[in-house]
C-alpha cells in the first residue's frame, strides 16, 4: 500500500520507517528542507536506538521516501497520516491545531480517489470532526474517510512499541476506512496485537485517558515516595508488593523526580482543560499536574538539604539531564528544575549526559559540561543523579569517592542500593528510601 506521511518529526518518521518495513511504500513529507535534506543523507533528525538501521534498510530497499512536496504522495496513497506537531498553546495550555488544521487543508487541495486521512498527532476530542469539515469544505465532492489512530511509542523504544504494541486503536466507524487499516497493520494483527475498533472521539480520548493514568500511577508513587522517607518505610518494596497485584501492575511505579518529557506534562494539561470545558473537570488530573510541577522544583531542595542547608560557593555535579535515559529530549526534564534551583541558591553546577548536552545548552545558563562522567564529579562537593542512563549503573564508587571532594551522592532515579552506598562510604539520598 502507498502510504504519506504528513510530517516526519518523531512519530511521524518512526511511524514510516516501520510501516515501510512492513512492505508499505512510504513516503514522509514535512515542511522543513534542512532536515529532509539530511534525512534523504540518511542522518536522523532525533536520537533514537536502531532507527538510522532502519530507515538505511527501507531507503535502501525502495519503499521510503522523504520530501518537501506533499502533492504527488499524496495524490497516490490510500492512506495519508497526519503526524505534525501538537504544542501547548501559550497561555491556556490547549492543544495549539494550526499544524493539524494546516496539514488538512493541504492534503484536501491534492487527493485523489478514496483517501483515509489519519489522525496520529495526539489531538483533543473533536479535532477529527475539524479535519473532516476541513476536507469536505475544501473538496465538497471529495471521497474521503477521516480516522483516528494515536500512537503508544515511548522514546527510546519507539520502534519495538510500534511493531510490537499492547493494542492497536483504530476510530472510525466507516468500513472502508476499517478495511484500509487493517491492511495497514496487517503484519501486526498477524501477530497478536490486539485490534480495536470505536468511534472516532473514543480513539481520541483513550490516548489521553492512557496517558494521564500512566502520569498518575508515577505520581501516586512519587506521593507514596514522600510518605515512606517520613515513616521510615521503603517506596522500592511498597511497589514491588502493590504492583504484583495483576490489578495494579507493576509498571509506572517507579518514584523519581517527576514525569517530564513531550507527552505527559502536555497531554495531561491539555486533558484537563478539555474536561473542565466539557463541564466534567477531572479532578485527580488536575491534581497530579500540580504534584508533578511542585515536585520537580522540590528536587532541588532536597539536594539542597543533603549538603547540610546550603549549597553557596558549592560545584554540583548533575549526572543526566534529559528526562529518560536514551533520548537527547530534554523538554519538561526535571533537571532544569534542579538546575535552576541549585543555582539561585549559589552553586556551580557541571553536567554530563550522554546525549542531552546540545539540547540543554541552549536552555540552561551557566552550567559547565564535562566529558564524562568521573570529570563531572572531579572535585564535586556533591553530585545528584537525574537521569538513569545505563552507564550511570556501574560506577567505579571508590573511583568516584577519589575524585569528589565529598562523597555525597542524592540519587533521584533510586539506581543505587542504600546498604551499598553507606559501605562504600558516601552519604547518599535517594527517594522514599529512609536510611
Ligand atoms: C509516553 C508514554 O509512555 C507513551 O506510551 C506515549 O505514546 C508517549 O508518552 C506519547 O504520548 O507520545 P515517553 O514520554 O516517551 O512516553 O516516556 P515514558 O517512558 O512514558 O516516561 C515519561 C516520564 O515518566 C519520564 O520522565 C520518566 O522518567 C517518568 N517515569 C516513568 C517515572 O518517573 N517513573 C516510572 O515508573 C515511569
């Protein structure tokens, strides 16, 4: 099948180098010429494990293709996904849909035949029906479906949640619509992958349903978290024994600095103020937007308190700064919170990340980045660990131990073990952890 896809940001292009690996003739559009100039040099915009291999792949095997042009995919596909982007409106914290709405009015002046236009884009409830007024006003004879199917990928493992995904949701009640969608991801339905069928503002709510409890599972631990370092309890064990009841799950309860990244922090704002629109406010959403942005700005706090009341004159060593290991995002990542609390309190502060130091150059003032990360921590009088990428699992403490000039480690990803750490000789915090 001939596939467009209308934008090739992160979900758009890792929505099309799958489906091109499924055999679909693919090809993702956007508007910006530097990046499919690089993309058609084969360089990714993003950082993503395994996703250079894969579009090399399909290039290579003539089945995906990048361009400026929309008019002649277009034209040709049976299927064209609208994958652009769905910021925060400045302001009201709405969804902002000129991308979406853009996107519609463009693929309406070019289709040709039957056309299943998708809506992938994370979209409030209704935007469907906008896409579809859109397309029948620009082409009152046009034949046309419009279907919504949002995307489960998480960063970092993006391309195994889309070829091996909890579900499939697929909204739209037209059968001819269903039957292209099906073909679409046939080679997944082949495999087991649950297939559901509903309506369209069903499919456009479960996105941000899914979203928002995932960000309340993380937030309702994170609160357990806090309890547990007053009573003296062990936030770990609490989620091990809650989360082997199959009704709870023992996935998301893993407390930390609070959710960040392009998806929760959005998704949950913009589903709370479609809920208080529609006059059925949703009051644990609200709740947990608030916990979460609360708790980022505590982190830095809590560092403080660690360093004995002050961190004045101090060298901080920050190890990870993007929201999640294995990914250069650093958008909502708590370490900007941190950051920027450990400075107006005083502190240097020196960084290293793997991935995210570009990104966090152009957002962080002051900060000083280090190679790797034994020259973060060189002469540290503390270092507070952000982000969990792997290669902060296995250090060489008594290396580290060496080279600070305090062995003082706040451990915001709970990495370490507390027993570990005492005999090793450092103070060490981590969360909910209360010795
Ligand atoms: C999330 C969802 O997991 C995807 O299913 C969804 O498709 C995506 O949003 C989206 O809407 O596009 P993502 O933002 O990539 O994916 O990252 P997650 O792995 O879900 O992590 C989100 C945040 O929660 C991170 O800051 C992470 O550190 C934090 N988290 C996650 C915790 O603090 N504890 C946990 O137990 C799990």
């Amino acid at each position: 099948m001939r596939i467009a896809m209308i934008g090739s940001g992160y979900v758009g292009l890792v929505s099309g180098a799958c489906l091109a690996d499924f055999g679909h003739v693919v090809t993702c559009v956007d508007k910006d010429p530097a990046k499919i100039a690089a993309l058609q040099a084969g360089q990714m915009p993003i950082f993503e494990p395994g996703l250079a291999e894969l579009v090399a792949k399909n290039v290579a095997a003539g089945r995906l293709f990048f361009t400026t042009d929309l008019t002649q995919p277009v034209r040709e596909a049976k299927a064209v996904f609208i994958a652009v982007g769905t910021p925060s409106r400045r302001g009201d914290g709405h969804a902002d849909l000129s991308y979406v709405y853009g996107a519609a009015r463009e693929i309406a002046a070019v289709m040709d035949g039957f056309t299943v236009v998708v809506t992938k884009s994370t979209v409030p409830v209704g935007t469907g029906d906008e896409v579809e007024r859109i397309l029948g006003e620009t082409r009152p004879d046009g034949d046309f479906a419009v279907v919504s199917n949002p995307e489960f990928l998480r960063e970092g493992a993006a391309i195994g949640d889309f070829k091996r995904p909890d579900r499939i949701v697929i909204g739209t009640h037209d059968p001819r619509a269903e039957a292209v969608m099906r073909d679409v991801y046939r080679p997944l339905h082949l495999n087991h992958s649950p297939l559901l069928v509903t309506g369209r503002r069903t499919a456009e709510l479960t996105k941000y349903a899914a979203n928002a409890f995932l960000a309340t599972k993380i937030t309702f631990i994170n609160e357990v978290a806090d309890l547990c370092e007053r009573v003296g309890a062990d936030v770990q064990d609490v989620a091990r024994g809650i989360g082997l009841d199959n009704r709870i799950g023992s996935k998301f309860l893993h407390a930390g600095p609070g959710y960040g990244g392009s998806c929760f922090p959005k998704d949950t704002l913009a589903l709370m103020k479609t809920a208080q629109d529609s006059g059925a406010p949703m009051r644990i959403v609200e709740t947990v937007v608030s916990v979460n942005d609360q708790r980022k700005r505590a982190m830095g706090r809590k560092v403080i308190a660690a360093c004995g009341g002050s961190v004045r004159g101090r060298t901080i060593a920050v190890l990870g700064l993007t929201f999640k290991p294995d990914t250069d995002d650093m958008r909502e990542a708590p370490s900007l919170s941190v950051i920027t609390a450990l400075q107006d309190a005083g502190a240097r502060v020196r960084a290293y990340d793997p991935e995210g130091m570009g990104p966090a150059a152009s957002m962080l003032d002051g900060v000083e980045y280090a190679a790797d990360a034994y020259a973060c921590l060189a002469g540290a009088d503390a270092a507070v660990l952000v982000t969990e990428w792997e290669e902060f699992r296995a250090l060489d403490l008594e290396r580290v131990r060496d080279v600070m000039r305090a062995p003082v480690l706040v451990d915001l990803r709970n990495v370490y073990r507390p027993d570990h750490m005492a005999q090793a000789g450092f103070t060490y915090v981590s969360v909910g952890r209360a010795f």
